[in-house]
C-alpha cells in the first residue's frame, strides 16, 4: 500500500480535528504561513478565528 504524502501541519491539524478541536484562534504571521495553509485545505474541519492580540486569543481559547 502506498503511504499518502501530506505536510506536518495537515497532519497536526487531522490530530487536534481526532482530539476534538473545533476551532483555533490566532494571529497569522510570515512564520505561519505553512499551518495557515493547512488551515485553509482543512477549512471545512477545523476554524479559524483571526485576532488582534495574542491575550485575546487565549481568552476566547479558554
């Protein structure tokens, strides 16, 4: 059998999508740009939520 090829990001995510996350708050930035584009190919999965700060994020996280 021939093992699927996918980014570690896209791999975090299926996990955290297993564990039950239904969302993720955050700031993107330049250092991010491979999970927001494992983000955007698990869209439909797992949201994500745009802030501000950083303090906001974890508040609506909590």
């Amino acid at each position: 059998m021939k093992k699927e090829k996918i980014p570690t990001a896209v791999a975090a995510l299926r996990v955290m999508q297993e564990w039950g996350v239904e969302r993720i708050y955050g700031l993107p930035a330049g250092s991010l740009n491979t999970w927001m584009d494992a983000l955007y190919t698990e869209q439909e999965k797992i949201d994500f939520i745009q802030v501000r700060h950083e303090e906001v994020g974890a508040l609506a996280a909590s």
